[in-house]
C-alpha cells in the first residue's frame, strides 16, 4: 500500500507544461486577438483568467481537450482559448495564469496604437491593406508581407491573388487569423495572412498590386433567407497599392564564403558516449545542429568537416532538415550525424567549426562556434565489452567491430592440446600441397579470369574518366552499368539505396545536376573520392567472417 501510495503521489507532483501562444505579433489597440493555453496533461485545477483585466478586456472564452493513442503511448492536451481586446499601446505582458499549483509561463506581446496605419482604401466598406517589413533588405534575407483585407458588409465568398514577385522565394506562414477593429469609430473584420519573402538578386523589386473579386451581400436583404430564395449579392473587385523592397547586396565587411543572412542563429553539438574513454573499434556519435530565425533550409551550410586524421573514420548519416513556418516567419533547422571510429589509442583533436552569418537585426557579421573536441582513445575492448549502441551507423561499423573482435580472439590465450593439434594439421595440410603441386606441375598453367569482376573493373575505369573530365551524363552510364551488374539494379535511385550515406549523397546530388540547368558546374572529385571509399569498405566487409554479433543500425 505504501509503494502504491508513493507511486501515485509522484505522479500528481509532476507539474502539467502549459504554453501560451498568441494568434499574431504586434496588434493594434482597439482590435481583438486570440489567446492560446495549451496543457500537455490535466492541470491541479481550472484556470485563474483574472490577472489578464489588468491589462486586456477578455471578449469570449472556449475549451477543448483532445487525447491520442501512438505505439501505446497515451497523451491527453487540454486547450483553452481566450479572444481578448488591450486596453492600452505598449509592451504589455502576458501575465503567468495559475491552474491551482500549476502555472504559465509570461509572453510580451506589442500593442501599437489605434489609427497609426495608413488605409488606402476606395470603398470604406471593403479595403486592402499590405506592408512589408523591412523595406530595405539584404538580398536572400527575410522580409515579412503582410496582407490584411477589411469589411464591415457581409460576403459570401471571396477570391484573392497571390503576391508575385520575380527572382524571390515566397512562403506562406501559418493559418489567416481573424479578428476584429475600429478604425474611426467604425467596426471592422479583419482577415490577416502573413508571407515570407526572400529576394533572389539585389537592386529594386516591386511586389505587384493584389486583387480581391468579394461577393457582397446587398444592403437591405435578409442574412438567411428560405431554401428556394435567393440572397441578393454584387460582385465588388478591390486591388491593393503596389511594396517597392530596395534589395541591398551582400556587404563588403562579410567575408565568410557562404552568404548566410538571419535574424538568429545558433550552433549546438551532442555526443552519444563519453569523448574522453572511446575505444579502438567502437563507434561514438556526434550530433550537429544548426538552427536559424529568418532563413530557409537551403541557405543553412553543412557543418561537418572532413578531418586531416587517419587513424580515426568517420561515417556521416544523411542531416535531418526541417523547416518551421509560423507567424513570426521561417525558422530552419539542420541536423547532421556522424559516427567516429579510432582505430589507434592516442588524443586526437577535432578542429573547431566556426559558421559566419549575417545579423539582419543589428547589421553586424557574427561568428557562430564550436571550440575545438579532444578525444581520448583507449585500446579495443574484449568482445564482452563490446555493446551495439543506440546511434550505430551502417554496415561499415558492423564490420569495424567485427575486426576488433575477432583481434581479440587471436590473441587469446591457447591451450598446449591445440598447440600440438593445429601443428599436426599443418602437418597435413603441407604434405597434401607438397603432392598435388608436385602432380600439377606436368601440367601447363592455365590462366581462369572472372567475366563479372572484368566487366566491373571496366565500368570502374569509365567512371574514374568520366569524374575527371567532369562529365555528369559519362559518370551516370557508368555508375548504372556498375550498379546493374553488381546489384542487378537499373537506376541512379536504386543504386543508392545500396550505398552508404557518403556516396548515396554523392549519387542522389548527380541525379539532381542531370535534371537541373547547373550540370556543366558538376565536379567528379568527390563523387569517385566517396565511390572509393565505398568500394574499399565493401571489399574489408567481404574478407570478414560471420559471427554472432547483432547489425549496427544507421540512425
């Protein structure tokens, strides 16, 4: 009874997370908006909203629950949403929300003040209104589009373009959100939709003018009317005023090689096992992650580094890229793994890795760092010590490890019965060679060649050429040829599914420079450099002998 009670007391001290979010940023005073709590589990109690009067009037409330069942893991979020109105301009704060012994966090939110936009408007009862911030960006920065459409007349469908823009990248952020406003005393619905643009080129682009066909409903009709009537609605065309953006180039004080703008950025790196007692054979994983505000995930560069030491391999995974977009705009993540393998005790020292970008916010060149990482080598663990970690990667590793142990199991010691019986058998062996050779030797030697190792070794040569001179079109023929005789496959696609990640990546770029107007920039060095390396690796794996070790699985 005393284990039951503990274990159900520990489990009502675990606090519920609850996180606000507001449906937009900044808002103006005199118009509503929404916001969000969002419970991961029940909390102590209902929640206190009473905080909130000091500073926002709270226009209507709603709640919801939700529960969900994955790979039998039960979770249950409760949300509850407010639609709240400021009741003066400023940074305000909102305040943390007790759900009895459970809290939220704060969230500061800007209130601009009322009247403060300029409205183009030719019909006050329909209008548009766009901005772009900033206005003077920095050419592949992000600038933030933002298209707000005002009616204070019911519709009852409504049809608008899409903000064009030629050498720029356009991204919708997140869902419209709605709400109300005043603008002269007079109520207003709004419907606000945020885009991220990202332009291409520097010099002045002009986002074109929107157009808007609304059907409204004529004045003076009922709202609903019975099933055979009709409501009575004029079609209504309302156009937008035309964002000039003057593109800045990149700046002279940026002298990194790769042009990366963002609002944020941070680099972070992780290890599965202790940097300071790896072991000879056994592979440890280093995780990589860049994360940026501002940017999308194309512009994010690759952080591993090959390293100038021999006697430690590594084998990078395929990164994890994802990209986020809410209504504060993009936010790109890029995750990269890579497993080590010393294959000699020693202190070895991984470089430091050092990302240049470009601050938008403060207009300053920032340097994102990881210092530089001592590894420390033991010698091979026995086989009982060896363990197949969680972040193994690849058959390359596996085979790694199948050296170390079967080095290990040479050097065990042996007892003197099998000392004389393996010389009696070499005895044998040596006796049974001395007569067939002494047989054979009559005999005119005859030279046997293997047609599928000859025909290989052919496309290996083709391929090597194509590489040199560059030729992406010469380089694919070969590598399908290769790949059909050897894994009976018939396409750049399949063959890298055969491959480990280096030169998967190596094959599927290839793929993308045939199709794309940048073949004649392909460099073969790396695509052979990788198909080497694969090669070798292939030919050590084959050489090794089965054992009872469990596979390495790539993360």
């Amino acid at each position: 009874m005393l284990i039951v009670f503990s274990l159900f007391a520990a489990f009502k001290a675990q606090a519920a997370n609850i996180d606000v979010t507001v449906d937009r940023s900044p808002v103006g005073l005199n118009e509503s908006f929404q916001i969000t709590f969002i419970a991961d589990e029940t909390p102590d109690d209902q929640p206190d909203f009473a905080p909130l009067e000091k500073d926002f009037e709270i226009l209507g409330r709603s709640q919801s629950s939700s529960t969900s069942i994955i790979n039998g893991q039960y979770s249950k979020t409760q949300q509850w949403k407010l639609s709240v109105m400021a009741k003066h301009a400023g940074e305000l704060t909102i305040p943390a929300i007790a759900f009895g012994k459970d809290r939220s966090n704060e969230v500061s939110l800007m209130v601009t003040e009322a009247g403060s936009r300029e409205i183009q408007a030719v019909d006050d009862e329909l209008f548009l209104e766009v901005e772009a911030t900033p206005e003077n960006p920095y050419v592949q920065s992000q600038v933030l589009y933002t298209l707000r459409f005002y009616r204070r007349v019911s519709i009852t469908q409504a049809r608008l373009s899409e903000p064009e823009l030629d050498n720029a990248v356009i991204e919708k952020l997140g869902e419209d959100s709605n709400y109300t406003t005043q603008i002269g005393g007079i109520g207003y619905q709004v419907t606000e939709r945020k885009y991220a643009i990202f332009p291409q080129q520097s010099g002045t682009l002009t986002i074109a003018p929107l157009q808007l066909d609304a059907e409204v409903i004529t004045v003076g009709q009922p709202r609903f009317n019975g099933f055979f009537n009709r409501q009575n609605s004029q079609l209504k065309r309302i156009t937008s005023k035309a964002v000039t953006l003057n593109v800045k180039p990149i700046p002279e004080t940026f002298a990194g090689g790769h042009w990366l703008a963002a609002e944020g950025l941070s680099l972070s790196q992780e290890w599965s096992g202790d940097i300071a007692r790896m072991r000879v054979g056994e592979p440890l994983t280093r995780t990589l992650r860049i994360a940026a505000i501002g940017t999308t995930v194309g512009q994010l560069p690759e952080i591993h580094r090959t390293l100038p030491v021999d006697e430690v391999k590594t084998y990078p995974d395929q990164p994890v890229l994802n990209e986020n977009k809410g209504a504060e705009g993009v936010k790109a993540l890029r995750e990269e793994k890579i497993a080590f393998i010393p294959s000699k005790a020693g202190r070895y020292t991984l470089p430091a890795i050092e990302i240049p970008w470009f601050n938008t916010r403060s207009g300053q060149v920032e340097i994102a760092k990881i210092p530089e990482v001592n590894l420390i080598t033991e010698g091979a663990a026995t086989p009982t010590e060896i363990e197949m970690p969680h972040a193994a990667t690849g058959d390359e590793v596996k085979n790694q490890v199948q050296t170390a142990t079967k080095r290990e199991e040479v050097v065990a010691p042996q007892e003197d019965y099998w000392r004389w019986a393996a010389l009696f058998f070499a005895v044998g062996w040596l006796t049974t060679g001395l007569y067939f050779g002494l047989r054979r030797s009559a005999k005119p030697e005859e030279k046997t060649q293997d047609p599928i190792k000859e025909s290989l070794s052919g496309y290996v040569k083709s391929l090597k050429k194509a590489c040199a001179e560059n030729d992406p079109q010469a380089a694919k023929n070969a590598l399908v040829a290769w790949g059909r005789e050897k894994y009976k496959v018939a396409s750049l696609g399949a063959l890298a599914d055969h491959c480990e990640a280096r030169l998967r990546d190596e094959i599927m770029y290839l793929n993308a420079c045939l199709y794309s107007a940048d073949r004649e920039d392909w460099q073969g060095k790396k695509l052979f450099q990788a198909f080497s390396e694969h090669k070798a690796r292939e030919q050590f794996g084959d050489k090794s002998v089965d054992n009872e070790l469990e596979p390495l699985y790539r993360l």
